[in-house]
C-alpha cells in the first residue's frame, strides 16, 4: 500500500497535466477507439464520529439488547470529531466502435483515499453499499492503516448495439427513471440523494436494457439486473412517450421481491416546467425493526413527487425549482439517545459474537438492504420540501442553494455551491452543507460539513 498509493497520485497528476483533450487512437473504416480521462480530488471537512469511541460504548448491556437499545451510551458520541477526508480519483475511459450497429464503453476508476477513514459514518455506508453483480471492485493491498486507502472499480462497462429499432445494452450502465430533480422515489437502480456532494456520480448497474423504438417518441424498456441470490434480481418493463405535449411514463416491476408501478409526467406549464412522480410498492419480505417484538411484512406505500421550476429572466438568469417529497415508507424517527439513527439498525434472534452474559434477545445488528423494502430512497420523514436557487454570476461561475425542510421533525438541511470553470479542461466546486433540527429529526443527527472538487479534464 505504502508505495501504491504515490504511485497512483504521481500517475494522476501526470495524466492531469497533460490536459488534452479526448482522441482518437484508433480507426479502420467504420470502427474506431477513442480514450478520454479526468481527475477529481475532493476533500470534505465535517463532524463524524470516532468508530473506536463508539464501539467502546457498546460494552453496555443497553447496546446489545433491542429493548432498550434507544438508550445505548453510545450515540452521546455521534458526531463529536471533526474530521478530514480527501479522494483523489483517476478515471479512464475507452469508447470503441465496431462498426454502424456496435458501440462498447469502459470506465475505469483508481481512487486514492486519505485522512480519517475509520469513522462509524463511513463503516454503516459501506454495510449499506449495494454489491455488484460483477464484483469488478475493490481495495488495492492491505487495509491495516485507517488513515490510507486505495480502491479500484469499474465505473462504466458495457456493449451496446442498435439494430432497427431494437437497441439493446449488456454490462454496468447507468439507467435513470423519473423526472424529479432532488427525489426519484421511481428510479428503484440509480437514485441519487439530493445531497450527494458527487451528485454527478451514479454506481451503476449491472443490468441488461432491451429497448424498442416504436417512432421518434414512443418506446419500451425491459431491464433484468441480476444479484448473487436469484430472490433479490431486480427487473421492470417501462412504456415511455409523449401525448398532448406532455412526457410520460409508466412502470412495473419487482425489485428485491417487492412488487412496485409507478408512473411519471412532465409537460410545460407557461414560462415554467412541472413534474409529477409517483410510485406504489409493496414489500414481501419480513424485516425485524428495533423495538418490534418479532419480525413482519411492511405494509404497501406510496412514494410521490411534485416538481416545478422556473427561469426568471432577470439579470444573468435565476432558476427556481420547488419539489415536494411524500414518502409513505418513512419509517418515523427513534427515541431516546438513538434518535434518527435507530432506523440504521434492525432486531435479530442472533446474539452478537461475544454476546453479554446478562443480554437478552432480540438483539441488534446493522440494517441491510431488505430493510427498505426494494426502494433506496427513503427516510425518517414523511413530507419534505427542497427550494432551490441558482444563477450563473458570470460564464465561468455559478452559485447554487437548496434548502430542504423536513416537515415531521422539523429539521432542515442548506447546501450552498460555487462552481468556477475557468476553461474547458479544469473546473472547481466549493460548498457547504449546514443542519438544523433535534436528534429526533431527518438532519438532527447530520454535521456540517465543507467540501472542494477540483476536476481535470483530458
């Protein structure tokens, strides 16, 4: 690791400096190469919370046992440490033709972490991270030092070909349902949190896309994403057009066996667009949540989004947006000293490994996936409501703020960002992201943090 990670950094900044731009390397008739690439580094400062210190608590028999696991002497240290957290990440991509009908795309990432990675914040991501069918990721030699880390994966790789109307895609893509701009409760693949600081950056899936084109703007999707276990494929069928001036979509399928159809509308209304997202799920796994005796299916829900947006012709130009969130899978804030932190963890029969002599079941472990019940976007609240602003100040800056209110806490979240793009090879992110609200609250237990993005292009 230790003669890795210079190693990365160097070959970065190399490429960095280079700033060219993307070429092409190869071509024989109608097929072609081309390699394209970037650098990103991002540092964000905020509060986390020491995993030693937390872990230290746990000895306590209220840690263990679900019953009272809302008063774990632990959570008194949430939050407590701020810390610095830098990614330096290289990524490389090819684009080759084969031909009129053949199109393959490989992405490539080696990312260079470094600062205080041993943090409970960091470790309760990673349990949640969703694994990949392919398992073209992972870290690069020994993870002993908390402090550096180097990772690698597969960003993007997939083959795509169009054949009439048929056009099919196989390997790790990127699918986007939904119209929403902060929530799409319908995008059950690739939905990004509205606070995401990467919010241009999407995992992917490792899914196979059979479209057919209808006419210019009618079409159907087919989508199969495999897992390691049969039972947690997700597939869907999608219906897309436009009528009455109006875009629209409808969709059905199981994701993680929870059955879900949703639909989605956007048209113009005057000067101003308008959105409507709306999904109905219904879960049929058993999950097991902190403070229930035993475990059950959770009932069916609705997950909706309203959206509208409006350029203001005044000045340089100042968008607006006003998107409204009702999620029926919220699941409620916890009690006591936990508070929205008890939904990371659910009830198990299993004791923990050593369990306390004096401990009772059900005990706790660290939510998994099932617990959302096949939709990723989710939460303590059941309404929200993001407001927000943009202008470009000049060509090369512009400002952002949204502000989103959590109605059932209350709690609130601001993000302010300043993007400045000198030229068209390098661009720089600056931001904040601030929180308001109780422990008992969607962003109670959230820290402010500040973050830079430096981006190159070549």
């Amino acid at each position: 690791m230790t003669k890795l990670a210079p190693a990365i950094a160097v070959l970065a900044l190399v490429l960095a400096a280079s700033a060219v731009e993307a070429r092409e390397v190869w071509s024989r008739g109608e097929a072609s190469l081309r390699l394209s690439g970037s650098v990103r580094d991002r540092l964000v400062v905020g509060g986390q919370t020491d995993a030693d210190a937390f872990e230290d608590r746990l000895a306590d028999p209220r840690c263990v046992r679900a019953a009272d696991f809302d008063e774990c002497p632990a959570f008194g240290v949430l939050g407590e440490d701020t810390v610095w957290q830098n990614l330096t990440r290289l990524r490389t991509r090819a684009d080759g033709r084969l031909g009129e009908a053949l199109e393959a795309v490989v992405v490539y990432d080696l990312e260079l972490l470094a600062g205080e990675l041993d943090t409970l914040e960091s470790a309760l991501a990673s349990g949640l991270a969703r694994d990949s069918f392919l398992g073209a990721e992972g870290n690069i030699g020994s993870e002993d030092d908390p402090r550096v880390r180097a990772r690698h994966s597969l960003y993007r790789g997939y083959l795509q070909g169009e054949f009439g109307p048929v056009r099919a895609v196989v390997g790790r893509q990127r699918i986007a349902w939904g119209v929403g701009r902060l929530w799409n409760p319908i995008d059950r693949f690739n939905a990004i949190p509205p606070l995401a600081i990467e919010a241009d950056e999407s995992p992917g899936v490792d899914a196979v896309l059979l479209q057919w084109n209808f006419d210019g703007f009618t079409a159907a999707q087919v989508v199969y994403a495999a897992a390691d276990r049969a039972v947690d494929a997700r597939y869907a069928l999608r219906l897309e057009g436009v009528a009455f001036d109006t875009d629209w979509s409808l969709m059905g399928g199981v994701f993680e066996q929870a059955p879900a159809v949703g639909l989605d509308v956007a048209r113009n209304w005057g000067e101003a667009a308008v959105r409507l997202e709306a999904v109905w799920t219904n879960p049929k796994r058993e999950v097991w949540r902190v403070g229930d005796l035993s475990p059950h299916e959770p009932g069916a829900f609705f997950q909706v989004v309203t959206s509208i947006d409006y350029q203001v012709d005044w000045g340089p130009g100042i968008y607006l947006l006003l998107e409204h969130f009702y999620n029926g899978n919220a699941e409620g804030f916890g009690s006591g000293r936990a508070g929205a932190a008890l939904n990371r963890f659910e009830a198990t029969g299993t004791p923990p490994d050593p369990a306390l002599p004096a401990a009772a079941g059900p005990f706790v472990k660290a939510s998994d996936t099932d617990r959302f019940a096949g939709s990723r976007v989710g939460g303590g609240a059941r309404h929200q409501t993001g407001l927000q602003v943009g202008t470009d100040v000049t060509p090369e800056l512009r400002g952002d703020l949204l502000g989103i209110l959590d109605w059932n806490g209350p709690s609130t979240a601001l993000t302010a960002t300043f993007r400045y793009t000198p030229a068209d090879w390098v661009e720089l992110t600056l931001g904040g992201q601030w929180f308001i609200g109780s422990q008992k609250s969607e962003y109670g237990l959230a820290r402010d943090l500040g973050f830079v993005l430096v981006d190159l292009f070549f």
